[in-house]
C-alpha cells in the first residue's frame, strides 16, 4: 500500500499540468454549453499523455490519474475512452474514440462524430468501426461535451471488427474511466463553488461561512474523495468487483452534489456567465452511462457475492 | 502509488489473525456483544491482552526503547481493523496502545513512565478519558471540573459524563480546569480511580452494557506528580493525543464484515434477489470502501511524514456514511438479526449509532472539513 504518486506519476502529472495551463480557465468571454480545443486535443495526443496504459509500468492507473486531472479543465477532451479503452484494443484504433453499449436505449454519444472509432460493448463482445457520415446524426445538447446520437444499430454498422477481448474486461475498465472523470471533473466543480461562496456575501457575510452550506460542502468534498480513492485503486487492481463499487460511487456522490452545487450559486448557477456548467453537465452525461448507479450497483453485487437475481 | 500490500504487511496480518484464531473462544461473538466496556469482556481484555504482549502483537508500533517493536503506522492500521472486526477483544485497553501510552511517553514524567508504561505494555491496565462535561461536549473548553492546588495536593471538583469504561477503569486521563483562560487554563491528571471523593454511575445507553458513565469528583485529593505536563498545558498535550487516535477506530472493518455476514444469511434464505436488496448491499460495500481507503491514505501520509489537518476528519465522515449504510440495511432487510440468535450483527446495529457521535461529533468533523479542507470561511461566533 503506498498512495502518494510515484516519482514517474509526478513527473508526468506535472507535465500535463504545464502543457494544461493554458487551458485551466474559460475564456473570460465563453457563453457555450460546451467548451473545447483542438489545439489542446493534439497536444494531448502529440504528448503522449493518452497512452500511459499501453505502457505496463504505468498500466491503468496512471491512465486514470491522467484522466482525473484532465477532467479537471473547463474544456471537454476525449482523453477516458483513449487513454483506459483504446489500450485494450490496440495502438492502431484510431481516435478520438467513443463507446457504446449495444441493445442499451438510444443515448447522446459523447465525441461521436464522423471519423470517429466506436467501440460497441455486447453482452458477449466487443467490436468496433469507424464512424461514417451516415452513422451520426449531430444534435445540441445541454450537457457540456460534444454529443451525437448514433443512427446505426451498433450491431449492423458496416466494416465492424471483433476484438480479442472479453466484454467484462472493457465494462470494468469502462467503468473506471467513468469514476476517475467523475471523480475529476467533482474536484472542479466544488473548487469553483467554494470559490464562489467564498467571496460571495449575504447579510453581511460570505455565504460560505453559513453552516448549512459548510456541512454540504464538506459532505460533498469527503464523497468527491472517496470517488477518487475507489477509481485509482480500481484502475491499479484490474478487479471488475472494484471497477463497478468505483463507478457506483461516482456516480452516486455526482448525483447528488451536482444540484447541490447549483444550488449554492443561487441565481448565478443558472447562468452561463460562470463555469459551473462546463463540469456539472458534463457530470450529469455521465450519471446515466453503462445503466447509471443502480446498474453498477447490481453489476458489483453480481461481482462480490455471485449473480442471483 | 500501489494498492497492493507490502508482504510484510500482508504477513503481519495473517500473524493477527492466526492469533485470534487460536486465542479467542468458540462461543467469542456472543461474548463480544457486550460490548468492549462490559465487565465480560473487561476481564477477558485482561488475559486476552497479556498473550498479545507475549506474542508481540499489543504494542508492536510502539517505540522498541519502550517495549514496542518500532513497526509503522500500516502495522498500527492492520492490528487496529483486525481487533475491531474481531469485536475488540482488547476491550477498553485499545486506546491505553492507540494514545495513552505515546501520550505519556511523550509529556509524562519519569515517575508517571515507570508507574504506568509498563503495566499498559503488559495489557493488564484499564483507563477511562475524563473529557467531555454536561455542559461541555463538543464545546470541550467550556469544561468546569475545577483542580486547585493545596500545597503539594490537587482538589478536584465537578462531574464528568458519557465517560467511557469508568466503572471498571483504574486510572482516568482527566481533564480540569486549574486557570481561567478557556483553553490555556486546562491541565490534564492522571487519576487513580480508587481516590476518595469519586463516584462512578453508569448511564444506561442504547450502546452495550457498562460503556458510558457518569463520574463525580467532590473534593478528590490528588498528589502533584498525577500532573502530567505543564499546568495549563492540556490543550497541546490532546492535540497530540488527538493526533495519535486521529483516525480512530477503524469502525469500517466491522461494518464490512457485518454487511458480509447480512448477506450471507439473506442468500442462505434465497433472499438476496431481486434488485433493491443488491443495490443497498453495494452501496453500503462502496461506502466502507472509501472510508477504508480515505484511512490508508492518512496513514500514508503519516508515514511519510507530511500528515495535514482535515484529512482525518473527513475519514471520520466517511466512516459514519459507512456505518449508517450498513446499520440501515440490515435493519431494511434483516429486522430479525438484530435479536441474540445474531450477534454480531446486534452488537453492530447496537454500535454504529456512536460512529458519528464519540471523539467528536460528525458536524464538528464537517467544521474541520469545512475550514481546513475546503478553505471556507469560519461561522462568526
């Protein structure tokens, strides 16, 4: 058991952070639901910050440190499904990558787009194609990642590929990529919300020294590092009963600290003048991904104490 | 960063558990439900005790110069979670080992060391804390019991309450007032709770037998060597205590174990199907998770020496989250266990109310969270 990072971990979470600098903050003028960079995506790329799993000394959890931080930006990047899925595949599966679950309700994709690699995740198997024009159909959402909605039946899509490798290898590490964004993108969110009530007063006092919202705060802090806590140690075992307690928590805590957290803003939180929105929304995407808390839940109690429903 | 045990550390978790096996009774779980301050399991503390000295497993963190075995705080964290899961079989004497004894190794005198170290490195010492008041509970500085200084003699007066394990304890780790300055006028006695002038009622609780007591000095003398530190000097020597119990019982391990053993018998009755039951039982695992792991990582940080402030109250959050979750979902979905034919997971259901409520109320820890995590802004006063 040794929880602080490794000296490598630090080096190269301290890179990322410099080559992230620059997108640490919204620009000061953004209005949008959803906020990204191409320039930023390329670095990331170019970096070789979204490979870290295919380097088995650093392995998922590296990957899913990678993950946390950059959830930590306003700006949306597709650096989970690269950096914890496509390792399973292959280093020729092209990106940006996105997932889907066969035969689940129709749902916006986060980063589906033309060009894009879906990996489709069956009851059974994995395979995978390229998206083609015809396969997406673009829509605006309100949740604060570029989102598509995939026409094709995942089943019939043309020139799909089997992969090697089990379904419940890529649910389980799907679902420690969900809990280590969560668990980055709760990091921000309830900075940017301490931030806020700090300076903000009311009566006389900043509203952040009231303890009704001191309590929730801190509430929400302590499950916002127990979802980090249970991602890593997730992401470091490669056990599926770990993958899916980690992606039930965070989806858990997210649920309901997200309204919470809006909440304390008062009228501003329903704004796009500030932020929030670009961690919060995107937190409220990932709420129902894989079948939401209730299906994690059950998957983990099938994983720990044997199937039985 | 690894999540994988050290093999020494992995070793010295079968050694305790090799231990308990041999050394706790067949018939340990119905004993245990007493509680660890019952008479029952205060006597068996004693002998239980004195084999983990003889085996080297009672103060194995503790410094070798003082009889330990200089092990690290994982050591410390691993025996901790076994007892407790175990039911305590340590009895009240858990605390002597967490704080006491480092407390007095630190600001004791020579003549306090020799009297009490080694009886507490033995396993044959109980001790009761004097802390909290009627009117000073969570607000601890507001404490009255008043100690005045007759020539070479200490008068105690006033009443302390919710103390644990006094009625069986020999010496208690008392806090007065000997100054009017809230925090700088309070020193700290070490009691032998055979003075004249002491009255010890138990308080009946929801909690176990013999756990919680009110005690009453009137006019107890004691000698000026029961002073341990500085006069005055209480509130830096409990911070230093405080620091050692900090994390305090690892109350997820049992409750872990508990959740377990629920399933288990909900599965032997066909029982645990269908979703609702599955859902709970996951989420109250995933709550004890991150409290166990919340806890590693304030020992981790201990071990490297860069423990900061917060961090341990936010794990004593988590652990009431864990505790609660467990605690309810036995009561949804086993109402019939909590009767004797199940004992340990009465005496859990019976237990997990104090999670949140002894050595420091949840919402003061969510007051330390608030300040010293998160950087918020204090309530005005």
């Amino acid at each position: 058991m040794e929880l602080s990072l490794s000296a490598e971990q630090s080096a190269i979470l301290g890179a990322l952070e410099r080559l992230a600098k620059p997108y640490a903050n919204a620009p000061i003028n953004s209005r949008g639901f959803t906020l990204v960079s191409g320039e930023l995506d390329r670095a990331l790329e170019d970096g070789g910050f979204l490979d870290m799993a295919f380097e088995p000394e650093l392995g998922a959890l590296t990957a899913a440190l990678v993950v946390a931080q950059l959830a930590r930006l306003p700006y949306a990047a597709e650096v989970a499904a690269s950096s914890l899925l496509r390792p399973l595949l292959g280093a020729d599966v092209k990106r940006p990558v996105c997932a889907v679950e066969a035969g689940a309700p129709a749902r916006p994709v986060r980063f589906l787009a033309p060009g894009a690699t879906v990996i489709v995740l069956h009851r059974d198997r994995v395979t995978s194609f390229t998206a083609a024009a015809g396969d997406v159909c673009n829509i605006e959402t309100i949740f604060a990642y570029p989102m598509a909605i995939l026409v094709t039946e995942a089943d019939h899509a043309a020139g799909a590929v089997a992969h090697d490798v089990p379904a419940a290898t890529l649910r389980a590490r799907w679902q420690v990529a969900l809990a280590a964004e969560i668990a980055g993108l709760l990091d921000s969110a309830i900075g940017c919300t301490v931030t806020y009530v700090s300076e903000r007063k009311q009566f006389g006092r900043p509203l952040g020294s009231f303890q009704g919202m001191r309590h929730r705060l801190a509430e929400a802090t302590v499950r916002a590092g127990g979802a980090r806590w249970l991602a890593l140690m997730a992401a470091d075992s490669g056990d599926p009963g770990d993958a899916a307690l980690a992606a039930h928590f965070a989806q858990d805590a997210a649920t309901g600290i997200v309204y919470d957290l809006h909440q304390f803003f008062g009228a501003m939180g329903v704004t796009l003048e500030h932020p929030l929105h670009l961690w919060t929304y995107r937190l409220k995407a990932l709420l129902s991904e894989l079948g939401g808390r209730s299906a994690q839940a059950a998957d983990a109690a099938d994983l720990i104490w044997g199937v039985g429903r | 960063m690894k999540f994988e045990w050290a093999p020494q550390h992995q070793a010295f978790r079968e050694k305790i558990r090799a231990f308990l096996a041999e050394n706790l009774p067949a018939d340990w779980e119905h004993r245990a439900h007493h509680g660890p301050g019952s008479r029952e399991q205060t006597e068996f503390s004693r002998q239980f005790c004195g084999k983990l000295a003889e085996a080297g497993l009672l103060i194995p963190h503790w410094p070798i110069a003082w009889g330990g075995r200089g092990m690290d705080a994982w050591c410390q964290i691993i025996l901790a979670e076994e007892m407790w899961q175990a039911g305590e079989p340590r009895g009240a004497q858990y605390m002597n080992v967490n704080w006491i004894g480092p407390t007095l190794m630190r600001y004791g005198s020579a003549t306090q060391q020799a009297r009490y170290l080694p009886r507490i490195a033995r396993g044959d010492a109980i001790w009761c804390q004097g802390f909290s008041e009627p009117d000073a509970g969570s607000d601890l500085a507001a404490l009255r019991t008043r100690a005045t200084r007759d020539g070479d003699i200490y008068r105690i007066e006033g009443q302390k309450i919710w103390t644990s394990y006094a009625g069986l304890a020999e010496t208690c780790f008392l806090l007065a007032r000997t100054g009017t300055d809230r925090k700088r006028g309070i020193s700290i006695f070490l009691v032998p709770m055979d003075s004249a002038g002491i009255e010890v009622r138990s308080i009946p609780s929801l909690i176990g037998e013999g756990d919680i007591h009110e005690v009453f000095f009137d006019g107890t003398e004691v000698q000026g060597e029961a002073l341990l530190g500085e006069e005055g000097g209480a509130w830096d020597i409990i911070g230093f205590s405080l620091n050692n119990e900090r994390l305090g019982i690892p109350r997820y391990a049992l409750a872990r174990r508990a959740l377990g053993r629920a399933v288990t018998i909900l599965q032997s009755r066909g029982a645990f199907i269908g979703e609702a039951v599955r859902v709970q039982a996951s989420r109250a695992a995933s709550l004890c998770e991150a409290a166990r792991l919340g806890s590693y990582d304030i020992v981790d940080q201990r071990v490297r020496g860069v423990a900061g402030t917060g961090g341990a109250s936010a794990v004593r959050v988590a652990t009431v989250m864990a505790e609660r979750a467990v605690g309810e979902f036995v009561v949804e979905f086993l109402p019939d266990s909590l009767c004797e034919a199940e004992p340990l997971l009465k005496a859990h259901h019976q237990r997990a109310i104090v999670a949140g409520i002894a050595s420091g109320a949840a919402e003061i820890q969510l007051n330390l969270v608030a300040t010293e995590l998160l950087g918020l802004p204090r309530e005005p006063r």
